[in-house]
C-alpha cells in the first residue's frame, strides 16, 4: 500500500473507459477522497466525453479494489501503480500503460536491457533450439528475456534465461494464481525462485481470456529494449508483438530460423514477411549484443563451434522427443 491508498486500484476497476482516460484520472486523483467522491458529471468533464448511460458507482469500485488488494497480500502478490516511482519506465511511455502492474517476484533493474523473445505455440525443433542457445547466451551476459509464457518459443527462451543464470520476466494474459498454461506452472515458479518476475494487468482470480493475450503483448514489447521473432506464421500473435514494437520506436529482428527454406515453412511465412519489409535477420545472441554496442567483432567471431554444434544436436533430439516432434539431423 502507497500513500495513495487504494487510489490507483479504484481507478484500474472503473468499467467503460480507455486506459488512457484511467491515467488521467491517476494524475487528477491524489486520494482516495479524491476518486470516491467523484461523480459521474465530474469525470464527463475531466474526460472532456459524455459517459451517457454507463455506470458510475465508485463504492463498488472500491470495494473490487478492496478485495484485489486482500487477495494480492494474500497470496504473495504486489503491485505497483502508474504514479509509484517503482512502476516500469519504458512501460510509461506507452500511450496506453496498465494503472496497475501485479508482480510475482522480484521487479527487473529498469538499468538492464531486456530482450523481447515470441513465436509460434509449436515451432520447428530448430526454432526451439534457436531460441533456447540465444536466450541461455544472452543470460551469460546478464540481459533478461521477457515473454509471454506460452508454449513453444516462449517457454523455450524462459527456460535457456533460466538455464543461463538470468532474472527472466514472464507477462501473463490472466491474474498472477491462474498460470496458463498449466503445463508452465513449474517454469512459473522457477522464474520466481531464480530471481525472475511474473508480471500482469489483471488482479488476481482473472481467469485467461482470448483477448487478453493481445493487449499483454504491448507490455512484453513496451519492457523490451528490442523484440526477437522467432518463428511464426502468417496469423500468428507473435506478429501482434512484432508490431507493438515498431510502435514504441523498439528494435525488430527476426530469427535465421524463421526464415529458412524447408519443411517447416508454413510456420514461417509471418517471419519471411517481417524480413522482407526490412527486419534484419539474427542468427545469434553475439549478433544483438554487437547491436547494442555490447560485444567486439573479436569475441563474435570466438566462438567454439564443435562444441556448439554437439550440444545443439543433442538438445534438438531431446526437446524433439519430449514435444513429440519429428527431428532429422
């Protein structure tokens, strides 16, 4: 709890007006007196909008604020609210932040650059391969990955962060108790356990909904000091992130193996298409490092690639086998 009270809370449960008139209100609104007593005339000419037959019942807002609240200190959440100098600051700068930001975890060091990882649900062995090593190397150089905890490439890339050492970041289309998938209830927790982040918009017991998964891939790329696509196809969600990213003036690459010519090209036409308008290509961690001035031409081109291509053999086969996914050498 700030010294806001419950002020930020009250205003995210507010129904039928736009996150960006909720952040208005934020500025506007300094206590909770402040947004109790609010009448709905009040807020038409804050909004400068007619708000005609909707509701307007702060006492029931507060009192969904109230509960979020008791449920989030319940179960080990925090939040942080839009006005809190601990909110995220890249994710300020959107035209639309979320009021309230749900954390699981430890919050990220706003100082470290983070990498954006998404592609399809089921990718390509080689996509799931690509996406572990560049997400585990990234780790060895201390840059987080964020991502949506998905299957496939998500989870891929959380678990190469993890595997690497880093404080990766997970964003979650429902409430920080109601993991989805399930099957990344364990990943959600080593995220956690390992220093990482589980992170929402959504107050606790919100269940997953279809058209929560759009909105959080504008937190994912907002957080990002750059987006990766891996691998996707053309109507994939991954191209929802891709284009949130050209949006907020962030980095676009996309993956080698989203390009590639084979069997697996209709997983790739979404990918092939960013390439072709312009996105450049990245085949590994040491290509963006060398973007963002973090790594010399020398230690690129240092790399032991005996010893890279039995591992990746080897990890290809085994996550081929555990996603019952054919793999050829």
């Amino acid at each position: 709890m700030t010294d806001r009270g419950l002020v930020d809370l009250i205003i995210a449960r507010i129904p039928h007006i736009t996150l960006v008139e909720k952040k208005l209100l934020c500025k506007r609104c300094n206590q909770e007196d402040d947004i109790i007593g609010l009448s709905k005339k009040d807020a038409e000419v804050l909004l400068g909008r007619t708000l005609g037959n909707k509701p307007w019942n702060m006492d029931i807002c507060r009192a969904q604020a109230e509960q979020d609240a008791g449920i989030a200190r319940m179960r080990g959440i925090g939040y942080v609210s839009y006005m809190s100098p601990l909110y995220p600051p890249l994710l300020r700068e959107i035209r639309d932040p979320p009021i309230t930001l749900f954390y699981r975890g430890r919050l990220l060091n706003p100082e470290l650059p983070l990498l954006a990882m998404v592609g399809t649900r089921k990718p390509s062995p080689a996509a799931l391969l690509q996406a572990y090593d560049i997400a585990k190397a990234l780790a060895f150089k201390g840059i987080p990955v964020i991502s949506g905890l998905a299957q496939g490439i998500d989870a891929m890339a959380h678990r190469g962060n993890c595997d690497g050492g880093a404080p990766t970041a997970a964003v979650l289309g429902s409430g920080l108790d109601e993991i989805y998938p399930a099957a990344n209830r364990g990943l959600a927790r080593r995220i956690v356990e390992q220093g990482g982040v589980l992170l929402s918009e959504y107050p606790p017991g919100t269940k997953p909904q279809k058209w929560h998964f759009p909105a959080r891939n504008r937190i994912i790329s907002a957080l990002a000091r750059g987006t990766l696509i891996v691998e996707a196809p053309a109507a994939s969600g991954a191209l929802i992130t891709a284009r949130f990213a050209l949006d907020h003036g962030r980095d676009l690459w996309v993956a080698s193996t989203g390009v590639a010519e084979g069997v697996y090209d209709h997983l790739r036409e979404g990918t092939k298409k960013f390439a072709e308008d312009g996105a450049p290509v990245i085949a590994s961690a040491e290509d963006i490092l060398k973007e963002w001035g973090m790594i010399s031409e020398n230690e690129r081109n240092e790399k032991n690639k005996a010893e890279r291509e039995f591992s990746g053999s080897a990890l290809a086969a085994s996550l081929a086998q555990s996603l019952n996914i054919g793999y050829e050498e």
